[in-house]
C-alpha cells in the first residue's frame, strides 16, 4: 500500500535533487562524528554500526509506557551502536529473528535494567501530557534532538528518583490544546532541527491488549451461513435481545463470519426498542450512533448503500444500549447483509478503545533524529500541515509508518506522498529496526529461481500466483516469516512480494529469505517498486529519476520483477504511457504485475511491455472457481495466462498446494519470470536479458 505527495520544483532542480533523500544540509545530522550512523546520498535508508553483543529484555506484556519510555532509551543508544533488543512481538515467536542474528546476547529479567545500565547515556526525559496523545509524538521527536527518553507523568517520577537521577527536559503537560496545536507547535519549533531524509508517521497509542474471549453472557443471535459478497441477503434482521436482560445495558457485537475472506457484517441501520419504545435509532456514521458505539475496534464506515458501517476479517464492532429499569422485553432491527456473525450479551465486554503508547519504529525516529507525527488527509486543518511538511523534503524522501483510518487513509495517504515524489514504507510495527540495520548483506549471488528454465510453450492454462504485501517492512519482520516457514513452501511455484529496502534497513531479513528460498520461490519488488507508491500520481518530471535510482536496489535484491499499485481518488486506474515508459527505461523488466482486482488479463503496452492484471484470492474455493471459470472460455488452442494475488494474510503456502493439486494437467503454475517470458514468446515480443 502506498501514498504519495507532490512536491513544487523545477524539473531541473528535481532531477539533481532525486538522489534517494538528498537534501539540504539539516541541522540535525545521525550521521555526525559522534554517531554510529552512516548515510550516503546514494542510500535510501541509513546502516547502522555492526552488532556485536545485544541487551535484552522482554516488554511484550510491559504497560505502555515502560514499552514507548525502553524505545526510546533504544533510539539513543543505538545511535552509536546497537546495543539493546526488546522483544515486543511474538507472531513469529519472540526469539526467532533474535537467534537469527547469530551475535551473543543477554536477557534481563527486569527491563529496569537496561535503565540502569544505560543510563549515563541518556540527558533527560520528556514528559508527555496524557490528555493530548499526540503529545507522545511530540515528545519522541525531542527525545531524539535532546538524547531523552519519553515519559509518563508517573513514570517521570520513577525516573527522577533514586538509583536513575535522571531529570525532567521538558513537561508537556498542559502545553497543548489539542492534535493540531501540538504538530503544528513541532513544525514551527523543531522541525528545522529535525532530519529531512525521512518523516515518521505514528500514531500516538494503540489499544490494549485485550484477554482473549468475551465474556460468557455473549451468545450468537444471528449469523449468515454461507459466504455471501454481493448483499444479496440485505434485509432488515429482527433480533430478540430480551433474554439478556437483567443488567442495566445491552451489547451488540458485530464480526465476520468467515474471518479469512474478508466480506463481514455491514450494517447500514439499527433501530432498538424496549417493551415496544424505541431506545435507540441510528445510521452508522452520524451523529446519532456516536451514544450507542461503545467500541469502534477497527471497522470502517462506507458511504455506500446511504451509509454503513462495516467489519471484515478479524475486525469487529461494539453498541451499547441502555435499558430503561422494569424493561420486559427488548428488540433490535438492523438493516445489515455480507457474512455478518452478530453476538449479544449484557456485561460490558473489554474495550479497544482503551488507549496506550507503544515503543515499535520509535527507536528508529529518534535515532535518526527524526521528526514523528501522526496527520490526517480528510481534515483540511491537518492536510494544509501535512502538505507543508511533504513540500519541505525533497523528492525521493521515504515516508516510514502508516496512515489513519486504515484503508481509506492508506490510499488517500499514499497518493498525497506520491504527489509529492515520497515513497512510503510501512514499518509502525517493525520492532528493533536500530538493530537490524546494523547487520550485513551476506552477498548478491543469483537465487535458485535464477536458475529455473522457462518450460516449453504449450496450449495451456499459466497460471503465476503471488502473494500479497510486500510494500510492508513489518510484513517482512513478522507475517511473512510464518509464512515463509511452512512446510509446503517450495512445492509449488510461488512469487513473493517483498521491499528491496531490506538492502538497506534490515539486511539480516533478507539474508535469511534470499538464503533459504527454493528454486519455486521467487523474491518480487512490492508496490510499486522500490518503495510503496501511486505512479500515475507521481509528478512526471520525478518518476525517471526516482525509478533510476531504485533500480539498483531491485538489482542488488533480486526483485527484478515489480508489483505495481496504480491508484487515483480511490479507484485503480491503468498505467498512463509515461508511466509505462519510465518503467521500461529505468527497470527494464521482463513484465509488470498490475493492481488488485475482481478479473485477469494481460496487456502489450507500447508494444513491448506485458503488464498482468492480478485478481485477488483469499481462499482455496476462490481460486479453485477463477480458474474453473478461465477454463470453461478457454478455447484450448492458444495458451492462456492467470495471475493470482494471494492474501497474505489469509492464505499460506499449504492452501497454494492444495488449490495446485486440484486442478488437472492443463494448468501449470510458473514464477514471474516464466510467466512473463511465456507471454513474450506467445505475442512474439523479444526476450528480456
């Protein structure tokens, strides 16, 4: 996923200014005499000292605080040589990229001591207000310019006494109003102080951790059996809450009936009555669902059918509903459709919205003394801060982080970067990145993909399946590696998207995946390329240049093949010829993978470039229908060539062995490169080298 902003130069200036980040020099410099830190022009991220020995300490289950306040401490450590580890996820288990490393290590039972240790290291501490979140933002980006460590008020208290001594910087407290107030106190005190060579977007806090279960009162009213996509079964649903009266409130739980596909509750209307009164009456998105929504978890709201409200996948959403003393019976009518799961119950179940800070990719910030900030495109008040900002960095800057409001944000987010010749990388839950990048690429040697022949054009179904995400840094740390270590890799031909900034930011990742691939893997570059981005929405004068100098990295990772995501206002849209043409002079490659959509197809554009529309799959039952479908309008006497996007959060290694084995001799499943030779060979375009 990507986003992209426009920056206003000279097509010139532009030019000489794409050199991955170059830009005026800045008062605040990670690469100084005193830092460990080496950035050059021609670099996209900065490599940190080599590690050699790491400190421990486990924060997984550590409050918030402790986990933003021992990132921090990380960030100034780090900074001349990475020295402290902390263990904040345990997808891929908490030690596995740890022992990976192969360097001596040390667990601290009590994260304290890291405190204690490293304490002569650290100037200060920044308070931050927890009435404003966004003060946490603020102050991680003074801990970076005035070597802190970010505070709680209560932890402040800790810190400043005995043994740690450390003293209070700056208070935060009461400083700030609200959000904007406090972004645009950073821009106008600090960002001249700040690196221009990358922007960090976070958000302030995360939610809880909640227990896992609800509590026992909860009880399925109403679920969709059957896997419904297109709101056929949209109707008003009648739902008898009266057995679970008894307290003094009612919850609705809304969630995805078939969790690995994606298509969960939408509800567009919720009408509530006890002993026949109307309680409560609402459309989601209004005004009048803001007393009833007591946790919005994740969902999101479309403008869609007059409005709706919508969970898909693990997401969910919560309403309560006061009931009124001596109520003997209680109804909801919702007007909903999709895979919707509805559960009821009445004792008030844990709560995302319960708020905390967290420590991930802060590390990374104030290391590089980098300024973090968390602003939205849909308000004009943040978007004209959020412009300012993109128009201060030059043209080829790396934006890492993420945007709010999940999906709309993501496109909205990275077609605004895009317009200003900034790349995104996701990386809000890449953990230790200080660490990883003070680790060495072990060499650029062909991959055993490399080596694979492209079979014998015949009459048959090619089909070339992908799996999705690779504009994700923390894809890679986390999601990735469990899908990488399933046994069934390697049995069937597989691309895999992945982002050549690994060369750079975590050469250990991209070690282990280079060095352990099979010869039915083959590493491909995520959107768009060399980085997350729109290209349609990329200034023209920019985009050679930009492509040219991440060439080198798709070279040097093996990614030679990209992925590209073309969006603009929200809709996907073909490639413009420039576009194309900056692809071919620059990448030069053997085919482009194109968006994510609901068909397939192939394309010659200017004559020369064969550009594959993927068509998304979340389950084994979707692809097995696709190609039976493909099958049936085939006429069997020209071959025919299907690429499939593989969720990755979905969909594993095992489900592609099993979609592969069930299908008949005239399919055959080919990487990337294969494929895109075929379809040279097949429309008698000339071979790539």
């Amino acid at each position: 996923m990507l986003r992209k902003f426009t920056t206003v130069c000279l097509a010139a200036v532009c030019a000489l200014s794409i050199s991955m980040g170059a830009s005026a020099e800045s008062a605040a410099n990670p690469s100084s005499s005193s830092s460990g830190i080496k950035w050059p022009e021609s670099q996209a991220l900065p490599s940190f000292a080599k590690v050699k020995h790491l400190d421990v300490a486990d924060v997984y289950d550590a409050p918030g605080d402790v986990k933003i306040m021992l990132a921090t401490l990380q960030g100034i450590v780090n900074r001349n040589q990475p020295r402290i580890y902390l263990l904040e996820s345990q997808e891929e288990g908490k030690m596995t990229w740890l022992n990976d490393l192969k360097v001596p290590y040390t667990v601290h039972d009590d994260p304290w001591e890291l405190v204690s240790d490293f304490k002569k290291e650290v100037k200060g501490i920044i308070v931050y207000d927890p009435k404003v979140p966004d003060s946490i933002n603020v102050a991680t980006t003074l801990a970076g310019l005035k070597d802190a460590v970010v505070a709680s008020p209560e932890l402040s208290a800790k810190l400043t006494a005995a043994p740690y001594g450390l003293k209070v910087l700056d208070d935060l407290q009461g400083k700030f109003k609200d959000k904007l107030d406090a972004y645009t106190w950073q821009y106008e005190n600090l960002w001249k102080q700040t690196t221009h060579r990358m922007l960090i977007g976070l958000s302030p806090d995360v939610s809880v951790k909640l227990p896992p279960g609800l509590p026992q009162s909860f009880k399925v009213v109403a679920e969709e059996k059957t896997q419904e996509r297109d709101a056929k079964n949209r109707k008003i649903y009648d739902l008898d809450l009266t057995s679970f009266l008894g307290t003094d409130a009612v919850y609705l739980r809304f969630e995805d009936a078939f969790q690995q596909d994606g298509w969960g509750s939408a509800v567009h209307e919720v009408t509530v009555k006890a002993d026949g009164q109307t309680i409560a009456q609402f459309v989601p998105g209004t005004d009048d669902e803001k007393p009833f929504l007591y946790d919005a978890q994740s969902s999101q709201l479309s403008e869609g059918s007059g409005g709706h409200r919508f969970a898909d996948n693990g997401r969910y959403f919560v309403y309560e509903f006061k009931v009124p003393a001596g109520t003997k019976s209680l109804t909801a009518s919702v007007d909903m459709w999709n895979q919707f799961k509805v559960l009821a119950g009445n004792e008030a179940p844990p709560s995302s919205e319960q708020k905390e800070p967290y420590g991930y990719l802060r590390d990374y910030a104030v290391a590089n003394k980098a300024m973090v900030f968390w602003l939205g495109t849909n308000t004009p008040e943040q978007k004209a801060l959020f412009d300012k900002i993109l128009a201060d960095v030059p043209a080829g800057t790396p934006y890492l982080g993420w945007f709010s409001n999940d999906t709309e944000g993501e496109f909205n987010g990275v077609e605004l970067l895009s317009n200003h010749s900034i790349y995104v990388l996701a990386a809000d839950w890449f953990s230790n990145l200080t660490v990883f990048s003070g680790t060495e690429n072990k060499g650029q040697g062909p991959l055993p993909s490399d080596k694979v022949k492209t079979p014998k054009l015949e009459n048959k179904i090619y089909v070339t399946y992908t799996f999705s995400e690779g504009d994700n840094f923390q894809y890679n740390q986390h999601r990735m590696r469990n899908l990488w270590d399933d046994p069934n890799r390697g049995k069937v031909p597989i691309n895999w998207t992945s982002s050549p900034m690994l060369y750079d930011g975590a050469p250990a990742m991209l070690n282990y995946y280079r060095s352990t691939a099979t010869a039915n893997d083959q590493l491909i570059a995520g959107p768009s390329g060399g980085g997350y981005f729109y290209p349609n929405a990329w200034p023209e004068n920019t985009l050679p240049a930009f492509l040219k100098k991440t060439s080198s990295y798709l070279k040097k990772t093996g990614m030679t093949v990209p992925y590209v995501l073309n969006r603009v206002a929200n809709q996907n849209v073909p490639l413009s010829d420039s576009v194309v043409k900056a692809y071919e002079d620059n990448y030069r490659p053997n085919g482009l993978l194109l968006s994510w959509e609901d068909h397939f197809g192939v394309e010659i554009l200017n004559g020369n470039l064969p550009v594959s529309t993927i068509q998304g799959i979340s389950t084994v039952q979707d692809g097995q229908k696709i190609l039976a479908d493909a099958k049936a309008k085939w006429d069997g006497k020209s071959p025919l060539f299907v690429s499939l996007g593989l969720l990755a959060w979905n969909m594993t290694p095992t489900d592609v062995v099993k979609l592969t084995d069930s299908l008949g001799p005239e399919y055959q499943p080919v990487l990337a490169d294969q494929y895109f030779s075929l379809i040279r060979e097949a429309n008698h375009l000339p071979k790539k080298p």
